[in-house]
C-alpha cells in the first residue's frame, strides 16, 4: 500500500507528497529532499522519514528545536501509524496511507420532483434589486440592511490597493446608513491616524474613542444635543452633532482602527439596526483591509526575494568560479553565504612571473548591507592587486579608500598574501583578520600571526609586510570565522582546534578534497544548527 504526507506549509498552504523510494529529508538547508528555506524554526537538516519494509519511519536528525509525533517529543527513530501528526518549526506533516473514499468525496442523490414554494431561487444581480419576482409573490421586499451588505461584499471582492480600499469602504459605511459625514482611521504605530473622510474638522470624543478600541464595542447616540454624556461638549454644540454611531474595525483577535459616523442635521436619528449594520461591515472591511496588507507584504516579499536572488548571482559572478592553474601549487576556493547573499570575499590573482596572490576578507554582519561593502572591497582589491609590490603599502591604501566610505558601526577583516611556488616564499599583509594556518607536509601546524588593525576604522592605520617559507607538500589556509565558529546544536564551537585536525588528518589530499573534507566535517559537527555566519575557505598547497 502506497503512502504519502499532508503537509501544511509554513505559508498555510497544503500539499501531498507521495512516499515513494528512499529516505526523504526534511529542513532549511537546500540539500533536503523537503526544503523550506524561510522557516526559521527548522534546522538546516531537522528530520527525516525513512522506509522499513512496507512501513515508514520518522528520525530527528539533531535540530535545535525538536521534532514531535502527536505532540510528543521525538527522542529516537519511530515507526509511524497512519494519521501520526509530526511538528517542527512551523510545519505540520499528516502520515496517512492512500486511501480512497468507498462513496466519493461528494454524492449526487437522483431527485425528479420539482423545488417546493419554500424554495427562492435569485441571481446576484436579483439579489440587488428592490423586488424580484420570487419576493414579489411572496409579498416580501429586500431589506435595505441586506441590499447594503450585498453591495459591501460585491465591492469588497475586487482587487485594489489598500489607499483605494479605505474611501471605498467609507463610502459604503455612508450609504448604508445615510449617514452624512465620516472618518475612517487606522492603528498605525499605536495611533490612529485618518485614511480617508467626507467632511472635515471631526472632534470625537476621548471616551468614545476608547470605548471603540479597549472594549470592542460598537457605540450609538441618537441624539447627542440630549444625551447627558455629550451635550456639554463644546465640540459637539460647535459641530452641531444630533446623531453619531462608531463601530470597530475589528478582525479575529485585534482591532485595527475604527469607522466614524455623524449627521449634524436631524434628517433621521442612527438606529440600533443601524449600529449593528455597522458594526458588520466594519468587521467585513477590517477583514478585507487586513487581506489588502498581506497581499502588499506578500508582493513586498516576492519583489525582495527577486531582488535578493538577482543580488546573489551577480556577487556570485564576483567571486572566482575556479581556482586558476599555477605552476607548483594546487589551489581551491569555497564560499557560502548565511543568507541569501553574504558578506566574506575570496579571490585569486595571477601575475606573469608565475606568482599567485590569495585574499580573503569578511564584512562585519550579515545580509545586503555586508553584501554591498563586499562589492566594494572586491572593486578596491582588484585595483589595488595589479601593482604586487610592497603590501604594507598596498593595505595602507585599501584601508584609506576603505574607510573613506565605510559606516561607523562597519569594519572589514582582511588578509592578502603573494606566494612565489617555485620557491615557497610567501609575502602577506593582515588586517585583523583570522591568523591563517600553516600546515606542514610533516603535520606540524603553525598560525601566521601579527599584522595591523581591521579595515574602515582608523585612516592612518600602520600595517607591515611578512614573510613564510612553504616547503613541497606545505600547505596554507585562509578562513572566515564562519568556520571556526559554526555552532552545534548545544551552542559548542567547531574551534580552531578541531579546524586544524581535520587539516592535518587531509593533508596529503588534493586541495579541492581538503575544503571537501572541512565543509563536511563541519556540517556533522553543526547537526542541523542553522548556519549562523558566512563560511568561506581558501587552500594553497605547494607541490
């Protein structure tokens, strides 16, 4: 018997997936079967579903936060039973076998006898009318309370930007009342603040007004000259309010602002009938407003998504797409971003006496803002990297242009170093960056320290030129700290020290195998902790 998974996505969407195969792997990370990038209360790699024999099991992989079976935490490998309910982060996943209903889903029963005369038949278009021939008969008219909430619920349907949507709504609240003048005002940053009105210089009363939004209810005066509670207000003899009613804009569980009504003059008094209208429609509307917010933050979202991922692939094209081929020496870069783009940098330069330079740098932050500091930094590097002469100077003159455009709560850590392969010197310069590592062919390892301040802080900033010798099968490593500070999920560190061992444990393997190696030596420390830096890994190897 085939299986599969009801899945309600973290967006409230459902979908089916059938299980069929092997394992099926559920999280953040883009190497799940099962990826939903955007839901923050998943792991990179949070559970996974596994066949044995005709059946199928659950296993959490590690998360952060847990994973449940019918609100039970999930402590090892569960053999699952049709309609088991497994949680994590803001998913909820049915297991179920594929069944189909013995009657069908909807039953037609054959019916030859003719509707009875309790039966009204009407179109949308006889609803609105006074009188349609069904009601005719009967003797009975449309209610005008009806006609207005049909009339509500027909413009409400259509798609307009919420600055339309507010006049429209107000306009209804008018008519259907036959009320005179009105305001209709929004929540905004704990204030209410007017979004569309018929008339003008409004005075509503404190009481009122707090009344409509701590208690949530909706308030009529008839007349307000009479009423104990108003006809003293010099703002109600000023305005000459007879008749005022305000009602809730009210959804689900908050109120969002509030809608307004008076008539100064005594054409009709407002009617309880009126207020409950109202009081409807208010709620119809701040339904339909706060559907109009979503889709605006919705199409906000999707436009930030393209807009972030168009970002991603251009500092994509900024970084090397491989390693180049140097005489001697066996190159390889790596980079991944914590977000959607990053803040590290890597590059490669090549000059034609056979010399290679290595350059690593890491943006303080995350996100667009490192991302674009990024691209500046690469435009000064590759500028600056053409004249491969003294790098004291070279860094002095990246920290000048640097520090001329960086923000004060911004600073770069960066390393820059020319390697000679066919004698193993190596030259370097260090902007508070991560000290690289120097692994010899024999296993020893070695930190290359010293160097000067971080990148954008200080203009007149000293820095000062280094050197090492790399001897056949030495190697050297650059790092971001996204590395050495990858967190599992008890919050430990992957550390320099576990860095270095699986450095030496690889050393013989070719480069590209070495980054290999640490990224997956790295992922097995995180056991599904979501990334929490930009990790970035450079590795030059001296045949």
């Amino acid at each position: 018997m085939s299986r599969e998974l009801l899945i309600q996505c973290p967006d409230g969407q459902m979908k089916t997936v059938s299980l069929a195969g092997g394992r099926l792997s559920i999280g953040r990370s883009s190497a799940a079967e099962l990826c939903f990038p955007e839901d923050a209360g998943l792991s990179r790699q949070h559970f996974a579903f596994e066949p044995e024999g005709d059946d199928w099991t659950v296993q959490d992989l590690g998360s952060k936060n847990g994973t449940f079976v019918n609100n039970i935490p999930l402590k090892a490998r569960l053999l699952l039973k049709p309609g088991d309910r497994v949680t994590a982060g803001h998913l909820v996943i049915v297991y179920a076998p594929d069944t189909a209903s013995p009657a069908g889903l909807v039953v037609f029963e054959g019916e030859t006898n003719s509707p009875t005369t309790s039966t009204v038949v009407t179109s949308l278009e006889g609803a609105l009318s006074n009188q349609t021939m069904a009601y005719e008969r009967a003797g009975v008219k449309t209610s005008a309370p009806m006609q207005a909430l049909i009339r509500a619920g027909q413009e409400l349907t259509k798609n307009r930007p919420l600055d339309e949507l507010f006049p429209v709504i107000l306009d209804l609240a008018i008519q259907a009342v036959n009320a005179q003048r009105g305001v209709l005002m929004i929540l905004e940053g704990g204030e209410l603040v007017p979004r569309a009105h018929k008339g003008d210089g409004f005075r509503i009363s404190s009481a009122v007004r707090d009344r409509v939004m701590k208690d949530r209810a909706s308030i009529l005066v008839r007349d307000a000259q009479l009423d104990d509670a108003f006809k003293g207000r010099m703002s109600i003899v000023e305005q000459k309010v007879h008749t005022m009613m305000a009602a809730p804009l009210q959804t689900r569980d908050r109120i969002i602002g509030l809608i307004y009504l008076d008539s100064p003059f005594i054409l009709r008094e407002f009617t309880k009938d009126d207020l409950s209208l109202l009081t409807v429609m208010a709620n119809v509307a701040a339904i339909r407003i706060e559907n109009a917010r979503l889709a605006e933050v919705e199409q906000a979202e999707r436009i930030m998504a393209r807009d972030l991922s168009q970002a991603a692939e251009i500092q994509g094209r900024m970084l090397p797409e491989k390693a180049p081929e140097v005489p001697g020496a066996d190159l390889a870069g790596f980079n991944m971003a914590c977000h959607t783009v990053g803040g590290d940098y890597y590059d490669f330069f090549t000059y034609p006496d056979g010399r290679v330079a290595l350059a690593l740098g890491d943006v303080s932050g995350k996100g667009m803002p490192a991302s674009l500091m990024m691209m500046a930094l690469q435009a000064r590097v590759h500028v600056l990297a053409e004249d491969s002469g003294n790098l004291a100077h070279f860094m002095t003159r990246l920290n000048k242009a640097t520090c001329a455009t960086c923000p004060s709560n911004r600073f770069i850590t960066f390393f820059f170093s020319v390697l000679n392969a066919a004698t193993g010197e190596l030259a370097y310069a260090n902007a508070g960056h991560n000290p690289p590592i120097l692994v010899r062919s024999n296993g020893d390892a070695e930190m290359l320290e010293g160097g000067g301040p971080v990148l954008g802080i200080l203009a007149i900033a000293p820095y000062s030129e280094m050197h090492a010798q790399l001897e056949h099968g030495d190697m050297l490593v650059l790092y971001s700290d996204g590395v050495t500070e990858a967190n599992n999920p008890a919050y430990d560190e992957f550390d320099e020290e576990r860095f270095i061992e699986v450095l030496k444990a690889h050393r013989t393997l070719p480069a590209t195998e070495i980054v290999q190696a640490v990224m997956h030596a790295v992922t097995e420390f995180a056991a599904g902790a979501p990334q929490a830096d930009d990790i970035t890994l450079l590795v030059a190897k001296r045949l």
